[in-house]
C-alpha cells in the first residue's frame, strides 16, 4: 500500500525537528514493513510531504510516532491511477451516468 504523509513542523520544535532529521540515514528511521519512497520539502512553511510503501497500516503509522512529537503529521491511503479509474467507473455506473 502506498501512503502519503503531510507534516508541518511546529515553530516551538523548529531546531529539535531539524537535529533529528540531519542526525541520520532516512532509511534506517522506518520500521520492519515500512519503505520511504522519498520526501519534499518547503523550508519557509516548515512543512512537506513523504510517500510511504507499507505492507500493513500499523508499520507506516509506526514511522509517523517517530516524528509527531516534534509536528504535525498526517498519514492518507493513496491508490495510483489505474485503481482510482476503476473505483470513478464504478461510481458513475452505480449512478446511472454511464
């Protein structure tokens, strides 16, 4: 399963969020089941987005505790295009649209 993880860093823990992240390699911050498929940044917001693969949903939320101590942080279920296409085929066939 793909997840993506909105976070917003809060003013008062700026410079902790900041030490942790430089203090080491992002891979080893994630938990058995989880990988980090990458992650963007908005330094004048203190805020971004990372995209988490994950065998169960317990693994991703996992690696949100590491952080949600020092900010904000979301964790949203993501299905790529394909699947999406199908579930709008869906809806609109169970609306009588098509």
């Amino acid at each position: 399963m793909i997840f993506i993880s909105y976070y917003n860093i809060k003013p008062e823990n700026l410079v902790e969020a900041m030490k942790r992240f430089t203090s080491g390699d992002p891979a080893d911050e994630m938990p058995d089941g989880a990988k980090l498929l990458g992650r963007w940044h908005n330094a004048a917001s203190t805020s971004g987005v990372a995209i988490v693969e994950s065998d169960s949903v317990e693994a991703a939320m996992r690696w949100t505790m590491k952080w949600n101590d020092l900010m904000d942080i979301t964790l949203d279920p993501a299905v790529e295009d394909e699947v999406i296409g199908q579930m709008c085929v869906e809806k609109l066939t169970a609306l009588g649209v098509i």
